[in-house]
C-alpha cells in the first residue's frame, strides 16, 4: 500500500486532506481498514470468526461500480436510461444484491453467534438497513 508523508502532529483536518489524495482504490482499502478499527474498538476481544465475518459485512461494492449505479439509477428516475444502459443496470442490480445477502448471511451467523437478533446487532454495531430496503 502506498505511504503518504503526514505531519507528527496530525489534525483531523489534515488526516482528511491526506485521504482526499487516496486513489478510489486506496480509499477503498483505507476504508475498510477503518471501519474493522471502529468494530474492533467497538468489541476489543473479537475472534478471528468474528473478525472475518464482521470484514464481509463491512465490506460494500467498490466505489466505482457504486458510483456507476448510482448514476444508472438517476437517468432511469430521468427516463434518459438506453436499453444498453438498462441492461448494465440490471447487472449491477444482480451484483448488488448478491452482495447484500452475503452481508446479511454474515450478519445473521454473527448474530447467532452472539445469541442475539440480527436488529439487535445491527443496532449494536451502528449499521443501517440498506436506503432501498
């Protein structure tokens, strides 16, 4: 992974600036390390299990086709949508959704797990259901 050259004394402002200058790949990798620190300090003593499970559940589609999607989505609301632009809206859907089972696959076996619900861990973990759902 690359490295970029921060002050010692690092402001969070500075942080985001540094982070700005990430490529969508990089940003991509930094997140998802962020988001298994937040977990962690959220539940300092995870298994590997836990960990791994908690990794496929952080983890979303890669920026791009997420952003793809989303642009996909706004011209079909426009009507401005090609049958060509349908057809990869559709894929995309399809990747998407397989996506969001594996996550809920590995949030409802956390959950099991923990021997709670998966509202419950969602609730606990600071997770939202998808703005689709």
């Amino acid at each position: 992974m690359p490295a970029i050259q921060v002050d010692v004394q690092l402001s969070t402002t500075k942080l985001l600036e540094a982070v700005e200058r990430l490529s969508r790949s990089e940003l991509q990798q930094f997140l998802s390390r962020v988001l298994a620190l937040h977990a962690q300090r959220k539940a300092p003593h995870l298994s590997m299990k836990e960990s791994a499970l908690l990794a496929k559940i952080n983890h979303g589609l890669p920026l791009a086709v997420s952003a793809r999607l989303n642009q996909l989505v706004s011209k079909r609301r426009a009507n401005t949508l090609t049958s060509e632009e349908h057809a990869e809206l559709l894929r995309l859907i399809d990747q998407l959704e397989e996506a969001e089972a594996k996550r809920a696959q590995a949030l409802a076996q956390l959950a099991r797990w923990r021997g709670v619900s998966m509202t419950a861990l969602m609730r606990e973990l600071g997770i939202r259901a998808p703005r689709y759902a």
